[in-house]
C-alpha cells in the first residue's frame, strides 16, 4: 500500500505534492492527544538550548524525532519557532512519535549573544553539537525509545544533521533535510550508510542547480526507504505552506522509523553451557496480539552485523526478528573457561537456544517461525529444526554439503525452503556450495521450495548485499510463509 496518497512519482521514490487550499493538523485537535512542556538543555561547550518536547499521550516507549529550527534573523526568528512547534506538534498527534522542537543557537530564545548570522564558521560548527544536546535531552526522558531518533533539519542546519548522524549511528535512524546544502565529505557518509533513510525535499521555486544540491542525499543514499519531494517555498516555511507536507513527512517517518519496532539487546544461554549475545526487534502496539517471528543465523566466518540491515528490513515489514553472534564469534562466550575443543559442532544448539528464547517472547507467537541460515550455518538451521512444526519455512544462502539426515529429512518434510547461491561458488577443498544447494532443492519433498542462482552474487549473507533485491524478495516470501 503506497503511505503517500498524495504524492506523485513515490513508485520511483521521488514526490510531488498535490497542493491543497488547507493547512495541516488544527492545534486544538492535536491538544488532546500530546502533552506540551517548555524544557531547556546544555550543550558540550556550554550553550544553553531552548527547546518544546510534545510527548504523545500512549503508553510504552516512542520513537523520537529532533526539529530544528531555521537560521532567520531577527524578524523571522519567532515565525520560524511557531513553524517548528506546528511540525512537532503535527508528527506527535499523527504518528504517535515525541518530538523536541527546538531554537538552535543564535536563534529564538536560545540566542545568547549574538545572531546566528554574525557566527563564524567556526562558531556555525556548533550547530552539530545542538543537534548531539537534543539527542542527549531526549535520551533522559522516560517513555522515549532511545534507538530509534530522526532529525528535521532545514537549510545550513541540513549539514549538520548529517555529521552528527556519522557521530550516532546507533540512534539516529531517519534525516529529513530541507533545501540544504552539503559537503563532498556529509555526501560521502550519506553513501556509506546503507541502513540510514533519507528523505530530501527540494524547492520548486530554485533554480536547477540549487534544486540539485537539495536533492544530493537521496541520490547518495542506498537505502529503499530514501525518497525525494518537491514543494513550494524554502527551508522550515515549506511546513507553512498548502499541500499537507508535514502529514507526509509524518507519514515517512512513520514507514521508515516507527515501523522498525522495538529494539532490544538479548542475552540467553545454551544447553551447554555457551551464553549468547544479540538483538531484537518487537513490532509496537500490538497489545495482546501475537506476531511470528524471524530468527537469523550467520555464517562460518562472520558475526551477527552480518544481518545488520536484513534485519531491518524484515522489523519493517511488521514481524519480530533477532540475530545473534554464535558461540564463539563476536560478542558470544563461553563463560565457564576456556572453550571446549570442538564447539563448533554445537552450532545447532545454538540454534535451538534462539528458537526457545523467541518462543519464550510474550509477544511472539510461538507457532509460526522462520530461519534464515548462511554457508555452513544453514545445514545447522535445518538439523535444529527437524521435526518441528513451528518452523513454517527456511532461508538458506549457499549451502554447504548437508549430511545424509539433512537430506533424508529434507526428501520427506513439507518445510518450503528458499535458496540462494553462486554457480561459481567453489571452496578450496573443491566442494561446491552451488552443487550443495541444487542439491537440497533437487531432494525438497515441498513443492514451494525455490532456488536462486546466481552468476556473480557472493557468498552466503553476502549475497543481499550484493544483488540487493534479494532484501525484498526475502521479506516478501517470510511474510506470505509466517502469515498464511
């Protein structure tokens, strides 16, 4: 279903707004819904930052989104803050996110001495550690999700938003850059962060050129999420103008920050002895309702972050999903002594281990599970999960030479599997992981089970990385195996 109803080109990610002779979101409907207080914060050098948190009124932890104000002058300051506080207040009563809208030094009431004008670049550089102050403020509050924070960042505060997003990888999640303009050094980043949406909104009012700086980081983002919009007028006022931009923005952010859900770090043990370490992702809202869920088990030479962003792809699509490091690699230790020779042929059980603890998840329905294993590891999933009818489907990325009670459970089970490989997928000691994985698809008694092979698509979790459609095509087949 498209979130942008009134939006043109979203198919393409880029937006036109249909404008409309209305302004968006009536204060006084909004009233009832958040909860508005004046708050004020310090930052690392000292300047004292004037700011408005709009808390929604829900229960449970909400993501959180920063918007700055816009450089303007003397005359315009107070405009400008009035423009912030009615897109803060907008996304807090449409999506039930918190947002702190706040006056940027040299502005508003958090002027100091002198205007933001009369900075110099030096001093504008502080800009970065405003944003760093809010994220900080926000991270204090009670009912906040700390990891999940966006940015509205207008104009010469555009720059900014970026640095400190390369600053806080692990809680900023979404920009929103209005008409801004950008560094060779912020472009290289935006590239560089595949896990980071972007949404650029440029001005239909510019010039070409100056439209093209506006839309820089949606062409620098590899994120699916990123998307472009034209509106009219420039920097905050674009958010006082017909069309209904801040519902759309809302809208965003909702699909690419407040769909993520909860993350949580997690720990939990083996039946021998190994204790485990990853993460964790819990739809919001659902009250008493269960979702199914989605474990995922990496490769031989790699960790958990090898899911980084499969993962959340998979949180977005509305489905609890953990990842972890096995035993032995990453953050996973044997915490009774030197580990024991051999371990690695535990690897189901750690398998099993995940499959209980997410069973464990009240949240989680227990009966409808998926595994998604890579290279050596995902013979592992199948052997941890025979005969368990919980387990509805398996993902497996360049199998490795399954043992002959892999392939006879395989030849008699109705468990679809979907599998990946490289034809050229050779190792050292000659043994073919595209043979393997031809293999199991040759032997699978499910009429579902499918086999992608590729020509040149890597190895293992490598593979969505490299021919990055495969995210999709993953998620899409999760979801019609757990939901049917």
């Amino acid at each position: 279903m498209n979130p942008f109803p009134k939006l043109l080109g979203c198919g393409l990610a880029v937006c036109f707004v249909i404008f409309t002779p209305r302004f968006a979101f009536p204060q006084a409907a909004a009233a009832s819904k958040v909860d508005t207080s004046e708050v004020s914060f310090q930052t690392e050098d000292g300047w004292k930052i004037q700011a408005t948190l709009y808390m929604p009124k829900v229960g449970g932890s909400v993501p959180a989104l920063v918007v700055l104000n816009e450089p303007g002058g003397p005359n315009l300051s107070q405009h400008i803050r009035q423009i912030g506080g009615n897109i803060a207040r907008g996304v807090a009563e449409r999506i039930g996110m918190a947002a702190l809208g706040i006056d940027v030094r040299g502005t508003g009431h958090s002027f100091g001495k002198k205007y933001f004008e009369e900075f110099s670049p030096e001093e504008q550089e502080g800009l970065q550690l405003d944003i760093r102050g809010a994220i900080t403020f926000l991270s204090s509050q009670r009912g906040i999700d700390l990891n999940r924070i966006a940015v509205i960042a207008p104009s010469a505060t555009a720059e900014y938003a970026v640095r400190e997003a390369a600053h806080n990888v692990r809680q900023i999640k979404a920009l929103v850059l209005t008409t801004g303009w950008f560094t060779a050094k912020s472009r290289d980043y935006l590239k560089s962060r595949a896990d980071l949406p972007i949404l650029a909104i440029a001005s239909e009012d510019d010039p070409k050129k100056v439209q093209e700086l506006a839309a820089e980081p949606y062409f620098a983002s590899e994120n699916k999420g990123s998307s472009l919009m034209f509106v009219i007028d420039r920097g905050a006022a674009i958010f006082n103008r017909p069309g209904n931009v801040v519902e759309h923005v809302a809208d965003w952010l909702k699909a690419n920050v407040g769909a993520l859900g909860t993350e949580t770090d997690i720990t939990f043990k083996t039946d021998d002895g190994w204790t485990l370490r990853g993460n964790m992702f819990i739809p919001d809202g659902l009250g008493n309702k269960k979702v199914p869920a989605v474990i995922l088990v990496h490769g031989q030479n790699h960790d958990a972050q090898a899911w980084y962003y499969l993962a959340r792809e998979i949180a977005k699509s509305g489905l609890a999903v953990m990842y972890f490091d096995r035993r032995g690699n990453g953050r996973s230790v044997y915490e009774k002594g030197p580990p024991p020779a051999g371990f690695g042929a535990g690897n189901p059980l750690d398998v099993k281990a995940a499959i209980r603890f997410m069973t464990d998840q009240t949240a989680v329905d227990g009966n409808r599970l998926a595994l998604v294993g890579a290279t050596a590891l995902a013979t592992a999933v199948v052997e941890a999960s025979m005969n368990d009818p919980r387990i509805k489907t398996i993902v497996g990325m360049s199998l490795y030479g399954a043992s002959d009670a892999v392939k006879q459970y395989i030849s008699k089970s109705d468990v679809p599997l979907f599998l990946m490989a490289s034809s050229n997928d050779v190792n050292a000691d000659g043994g073919s992981l595209a043979d393997a994985s031809r293999e199991l698809h040759r032997l699978s008694k499910s009429k579902e089970t499918e086999l992608i092979m590729y020509d040149d698509g890597g190895r293992g979790s490598n593979i969505p990385q490299i021919k990055p459609e495969l995210n999709g095509m993953i998620v899409r087949w999760l979801k019609e195996k757990l939901l049917k």
